[in-house]
C-alpha cells in the first residue's frame, strides 16, 4: 500500500509540473525517499494501470495519473493515516 501511495504521489507531483514520469525516474526518486523501491516494485506500474489509475505513454509521453487514481491516492492516504 505504501508503494502505491509513493508511486502515485510522484507521478501526480511530476504531472503537475508537466514532467514525464518513467520507471527511472520513479527509481531515483524512490533513492531520495525513507524506503526504495526495486526495479521489479516499479514494475507494479502495470498494475496500477489495469486498475485504471495510471496511463502509460509510449516513448517520451511517460506515465500519467488518472482521475479515479488521485482519488485512490488520497483513499489510500487517509486509510494509512487513520492505522499511524
């Protein structure tokens, strides 16, 4: 859960700014963070997007989040906030 948290909140924090998200860049980002992230963790991104929380991009386009995946984010954050 807190993977999907992280994840979302980068590529929202990313599409905001008008950045492309790619799996490197999750990667690194996930560095700077209190836990990272394995290849195959990011990898979960397919995941995410079958749920329909994510579109992913061809090429340069990257991974953007969806309507009903900053809903999810903050579903997400407020069930972790209430088990802290």
């Amino acid at each position: 859960m807190k993977e999907h948290i992280f994840i979302l909140e980068v590529i929202k924090q990313c599409n905001e700014k008008g950045k492309a998200v790619s799996r490197d860049l999750l990667s690194s980002k996930s560095k700077e963070s209190e836990f990272v992230l394995s290849p195959q963790q990011i990898r979960r991104l397919d995941i995410l997007e079958s749920e329909g929380f994510v579109v992913k991009g061809r090429g340069r386009a990257g991974t953007k989040i969806t309507d009903v995946g900053i809903e999810y984010l903050y579903f997400l954050k407020s069930k972790s906030a209430v088990y802290c």
